[in-house]
C-alpha cells in the first residue's frame, strides 16, 4: 500500500510540475528590420537559428521524393520558361527572350503551400507522377534527367540561363550561362553531404554551395517574407510550418477557453501564414486579428496553442505572441475532473487514466486523434476523489490520440500514445 501511494504521489507532483510547465508564456522571434533573415523556430527550444535570407538564388531539395528547387522571392530571383528543351541548350541566344518576360504564363512561383512544389516544378504535368517539371523521373534507374530550360533573373537584375540536368546517385547536376551562351557554368550538389536537412542552397551569383539551414527535426515554424500567390501574387511576411508540422485555425474563439478538440489539422505549410495581421492606415502600425488562435502540432506531436499579440512591421521585423502547450496532463485546470497519467504511456492494447473527480457520476470518454477524428465513446462510472479508468487501445492504429472526459461542464483532456 506504501508503495502505491509512493507512485500515486509522485505522479501527483509529475502532475503538478506539468501544469506549471504548460502555463502560458510570452515570445518574441525576429526576421530583423527590413524582414532581411529568415528565422527557424522550435516550440520547446525557441529560435533554433535566424540566418540571412539574402545570399542565395535557388534551394534544392535533400529529403522525399518531390526533388523540389525553390528560388529566393525574397531576394527578388524570378523564374521564367524558356519554352525550350535541353537540346536546344546550345543554340539559345539572347534574342530567344522576346516576349518571354512580358508574358505572364510563363512566370514561375513556388508554392506557398507545400515545400515540395518550387518555381521550378511547376511546369509539371499533374496527371504524369513521374513529371517533377524541371525533368523526368525514371523508374528502373530511380534517376531524374533534366528536360527544360529556364531564364532566371538574379537580385542584381542580371539575367541568365537555366537547366537542371539530372538528379542521380544522389547528386544534383545543373548549369546556367549569359543569354548568350556565354559564361557557362556547371554546378553540383551532393545531398549526402547535407543530411539531415530541408534543403541545400545555391548561389549562382557567387557559384557557391551555402549550408544556411538547421536539421529538419530541430525546428516546427519560419518566420520570413515569402511570395503568396493568392488572390494576387506579392510580397507577405509570416509564418510557415516545417514539413509534417501541421497547424487549423481557430476564428472567432474565446482564445481563453478554446481547445483543439474537434479541430482538423491542415499540413499546408501556410496554415498560419500571414493575414492574421492588417496594417492600419490610420495609425501606422499593424492590427492583430482578435479572437483568434492557432493550434500548431509538432513532430512531437505535441499540440501548441498560438495566439499573436503584436507585430513590429519592417522597423524591427519582430513578431509578438503568447504559447502555452495544449496535450499532456493537467492542461485545464479549473476543471472538477484532473487527468494527472496514463500508464502505460506510451501504450499497447490497452492503457490505464489515473484521475480525480470531485463528484460522482457518469462520464463520456472519447478517443480523438489529431486531425479531429471521434474514434471511441464510452460511457464510464466516475467515484469521487483519486482513481483509474481502464480504456482500450485495441481498435487505434498507432500514433498520438487525445483522451477527453466530460462530465456535464467539466471536461479534462489527455494525450497518448499508441504503439
């Protein structure tokens, strides 16, 4: 009995020291004035690395199958089809240009959506998977072989030619010239030398490899000034969400009292994005939209509650918000009902809550799984005081599940995990 009530004690102080973690707090992360870096942002951890977004032309893809290359928007580069095959490579002169740029079909943008859709995938053809637009995906040598030509235009308002000649045995071939052939230039980029990360980046202007990016695990939000595409093409500044981060807006909400429960995840990577802010004539400085959440998943799959509270605009480049943790134990503490553990967690078949009640009577537990899907209900009989509730696993694939207890107003929320 000693020994229970040594564990039973402990978990109340496991319980304790989880409530005061998940307390909310207050962040500031900067792009620095002008917007002039690109910062990357971890939830636990805060800013992982603020790195200048100036000093380079194209990023390649080093992770997934997408072999994506963006261009720095931010920096001004702009993509055009040159409506040319690689053969025609060496016959291209200058004069090859006309009506290319005054056309506006044939700028390219990356996608503000998905990382796996750069300016220069989007000459793709969708109903063709093996088509990454910049070139072909072949199936028996797993090797990608360049077929399109591009012109870029570099910040210093140089123009060149473009091709990315293949992807193979991990390594990325490409070259680039004047318009009028001359000054080619080859390049190469082994993604093994890069592992862990996003992408590699690429300066044509200075032909030089820049490693600008932390591990792709090492970080859940970019705070940067991107191009949007929609309604209209230009500038924004905000925040996108790191691949298999995903994030669902909450409007309008008591931001005091709302939960992600119900909620439906997006893995669009501008989920956040930037129109949670307007700027105010009037007073010269940027209004932040009320009543409004966002619920940010990581690759924890820990799910945290962001709520912004200011923006400094180009003077400073910073962004003002509050954040607090929404999974785990004790997150609603003025309830009657108090999940203080799941054991074991994570868990297999089957798993125990221990929790409190100050009432007896009967409660619905429901099993919710990230994205918001309802996948158990049960009824159970709740005593007063400290106890445990036995709730079966059997029927969830594995992954991370919430856990809600509502007993007429009061309801408790627990996160597990299921192998």
């Amino acid at each position: 009995m000693k020994s229970i009530l040594q564990k039973l004690s402990f978990t109340l102080l496991a319980a304790v020291f989880t409530i005061s973690a998940n307390a909310q707090t207050t962040d500031t992360v900067t792009a620095n004035p002008g917007y002039t870096n690109q910062t990357f942002y971890s939830f636990t951890s805060g800013t992982v690395s603020s790195v200048s977004n100036l000093d380079w032309d194209l990023a390649f893809q080093l992770r997934g199958f997408a072999a994506s290359i963006l261009i720095n928007s931010k920096n001004n580069v702009r993509l055009y089809k040159a409506n040319k095959s690689v053969a025609d490579w060496s016959t291209m002169y200058a004069s090859d240009t006309t009506g290319i740029f005054s056309t506006p079909t044939n700028e390219l943008f990356n996608s503000d959506t998905s990382w796996n859709f750069g300016a220069l995938n989007r000459t793709n053809n969708p109903a063709d998977m093996f088509d990454l637009g910049w070139g072909n995906y072949d199936f028996m040598t797993h090797a990608i072989t360049g077929d399109s030509v591009y012109f870029i235009k570099l910040s210093s308002g140089v123009y060149k030619k473009l091709c990315i000649v293949s992807l193979a045995n991990g390594i990325y071939d490409f070259k680039w010239a004047d318009l009028d052939g001359s000054n080619e230039t080859l390049g190469a980029i082994n993604k093994t030398t890069y592992a862990g990360k996003n992408f590699v980046y690429f300066s044509l202007l200075n032909n030089q490899i820049i490693d600008r990016e932390p591990a792709f695990n090492s970080w859940d939000l970019s705070f940067a000034q991107y191009l949007t595409t929609t309604p209209i093409t230009y500038k924004v500044t905000g925040v996108l969400t790191n691949d298999s981060v995903t994030a669902v807006k909450a409007y309008p909400v008591d931001v005091t009292t709302v939960t992600s429960a119900g909620l439906t995840f997006d893995k669009a990577i501008n989920t956040i994005g930037f129109d949670w802010k307007t700027f105010n004539m009037a007073t010269n400085t940027f209004d932040i939209s009320d009543s409004t959440v966002y619920f940010v998943q990581d690759r924890q799959g820990s799910v945290w509650k962001m709520i912004f509270t200011g923006f400094g605009g180009s003077a400073n480049g910073n962004f003002y918000f509050n954040k607090s943790t929404t999974t785990g134990i004790g997150q609603i503490q003025n309830s009657a009902i108090k999940t203080f553990d799941a054991a074991p967690n994570p868990a297999h078949g089957s798993t125990r809550l221990i929790l409190s009640s100050e009432k007896a009577g009967d409660a619905m537990m429901q099993v919710i799984s990230m994205n918001g899907m309802l996948m158990s209900s049960d009824v159970v009989q709740l005593n007063s005081g400290l106890q445990s509730v036995d709730l079966s696993l059997e029927s969830l694939t594995p992954g991370i599940y919430q856990v809600l207890i509502t007993m007429g107003s009061e309801r408790q929320i627990t996160r597990i995990v299921v192998q």
